[in-house]
C-alpha cells in the first residue's frame, strides 16, 4: 500500500492532465499481454499487430526492456505534463533533458528487479537494459527515437479517441469537485484508490509512505493503465496519479454500420455517420481526424445536428466536447433496430 499525505496547500494544487506519453509508455504493458485470453484492450493489440511492420524490432526490444508487464516504470519515462493538454513531443522533450544521474540511479533499480518474462528475447533485454545502466546519458537518444516511432505507430492514429475519452473523465471529475470538493472527485478514481483523513491510499505490491509537501496532486486519466494504477512520487515535481477513466469499456466500440445507413436517408451520409461516431464526447478538431474532414466543413454539421437536438456541447478548458443527446442516443437506436428487423 502507498500512502501519499496531503497537506491544505496540496489540497488547493490538485489537476488534472492527459498524457500521451503515458499512454504510449502504458500501452507497451498492455502490448505484453498479447492475444492470450480476453483482454480489453483486444481490439488495439489487433490493430498493432497489423502494423507491427513498420516498427524496427530493436526498438522494440528497448523499449519491452524498459517497461515491463508489471512492477516498477522508471520515473523519467512519465514525466508530469505541464499543462491540461501537452504534446507527445513536448513529453518527449522533457524525457530528453532528464537528468542523466537520476537515469541512472532509476534504471540501476529497475535492474536489480528480476526479468518475469521468460522465452526469446530474455537475454537480449537484459542486456539492452544493462547497456543503459552503463551509459544512461548515450542511451537517452535510442530510448527517445523507439519511443516516437513506437508512438507513431501505435498510439498516434488512435489518439483522438483516447483523448476524447480521457477529457470526458476530467471533465466529470471536475463537476464532481464542483458538487462535492475533493472528496466527491476521489471517491471512484478507482477501486484500489481510496483517500479519507487528508491521505490517499493505493493498493500496490509493496507499502510506502510519501509527503506531497505542498507539490499538490497530480490526476492523469490513462485508459492503458487499466487494470493498475501507476503512481509517481518522485521529487521535485508533484506526485502522480495515473487511473483509468470513466467509460474506458466503450474505447474501442464500433457503432454499427446498419445505424448510420438507416438514417443516411434522412440526416445525410455525413452527418448521420457523425451521430453514430461521437458516443465519446470530442472536439471539433477529434470528430474531423476521425472523420477525415476538414475542422470548418465538419463544424457546420456539428452545428445542425446540435440545432436539431441530437447533439449537445459543453466547455472543457480550452475545446468544446460534443456529444450525443438523449434524443440522439435513442434516434440511433431505433434506426439500428430497424435496420435489423428489415435484414
């Protein structure tokens, strides 16, 4: 169990931010569990084995030795976002310009943990990671260029929806703060999260005690740290907490495409199809990507669908989420039953 104190100043510093770094770095444990079993995050692992190809094997290996199935993640690979919403690059930067001591100091201690993975390739990441222990100022270059391209192939053509989804967690965690102050927002972070008597408490495999020392809380939302919870204490940026966010079960969930075709006839192939994608709130910027329109052209449908009722849009820091009203959430159903019945 960890245990993080809080102070009233900590108190009055806790925010929230989406990282992709840390989905990208999270991403690779879910990466491990491969397609053995049921797995939430099945779809994903599908989709990346059809473009595993495009990934150099070396990187690959770096970065399966750096983060592994469980346990310990070096502190340099999470850097705390600055802002609500940062840049991989800006992450990137950041992991960049570590302090090649305190790499060194964090992958001597990643290892003295013992490799869990058996099989092909054991050896070699423990000599990848022993490589780095070596010479962590040299190996912060290799470790920065396997986590872009890895990034690039594997999280950057889905990050709109991941970040829809975690904009809609901050967001209700934000209204849950509002209604209730920081006891409402920390009473479902997770199950394993609890927080009374000005501590939070994390269940982990092993106890530890730390001070936010008026560092405040740092909240980020990672849809890949499902099923765990990664914590970051390291000083001196604030501590870290990093959970999964509300509706993580409907990430990868298609609409079916009998729903959009049923009211293709009535709303327009666009527009129709746009009601069917935005079960997850998103900006305009995410619904274009995801759409492949242009931000302008795709505007203009959000607008007359938000007119007509079937969609609604709300303020979160600087974008504006749209999603699907009631009224549109029953308009999709009842054309997607219809399509049904007419097959």
């Amino acid at each position: 169990m960890i245990h993080l104190h809080f102070t009233a100043t900590d108190l009055s510093r806790v925010r929230f931010a989406a990282s992709p770094l840390t989905e990208t770095v999270a991403s690779l444990r879910a990466l491990a569990a491969g397609r053995r079993g049921p797995h939430l995050h099945r779809p994903w692992i599908d989709r990346f084995a059809g473009r595993a190809d495009r990934l150099r094997e070396r990187d690959l290996d770096l970065l399966r030795a750096l983060v592994r199935p469980e346990g310990y993640i070096p502190d340099f690979l999470l850097p705390p976002p600055g802002r609500r919403s940062s840049t991989f690059a800006d992450a990137l930067a950041q992991v960049a310009d570590a302090d090649p001591a305190i790499v060194a100091r964090e992958l001597a201690h990643l290892a003295a943990h013992r490799i869990a993975q058996r099989g092909p390739g054991r050896e070699d990441r423990r000599a990848l990671l022993q490589a780095l222990v070596d010479r962590p100022d040299a190996g912060l270059g290799p470790v920065t260029e396997a986590l872009e391209a890895y990034h690039r192939v594997a999280i950057a053509p889905v990050w709109p929806r991941i970040d829809a989804l975690l904009n809609d967690d901050i967001a209700y965690r934000l209204d849950a703060l509002a209604d209730g102050g920081v006891d409402r927002m920390m009473s479902n972070l997770h199950p394993s999260v609890t927080f009374a008597g000005e501590t939070l408490s994390v269940v982990k495999y092993y106890d530890g005690h730390a001070d936010c020392g008026g560092r405040g809380l740092l909240l980020v939302p990672c849809a890949f740290a499902w099923p765990d919870v990664l914590v970051r204490t390291a000083q001196p940026e604030p501590p870290s907490i990093s959970y999964s966010p509300r509706g993580l079960g409907r990430l990868w969930a298609e609409q079916p495409a009998q729903a959009g075709s049923a009211l293709a006839g009535v709303l327009g192939h666009t527009r129709a199809a746009l009601l069917a994608q935005l079960d997850l709130p998103m900006s305009t910027s995410q619904a274009a990507t995801q759409m492949a329109l242009a931000a302008p052209t795709l505007s203009v449908h959000l607008q007359a669908l938000r007119a007509a009722g079937l969609l609604t849009s709300r303020r979160a820091g600087r974008q504006v989420l749209y999603a699907r009203t009631e009224l549109g959430e029953r308009l999709l159903s009842e054309a997607g039953r219809a399509a049904v019945s007419v097959r």
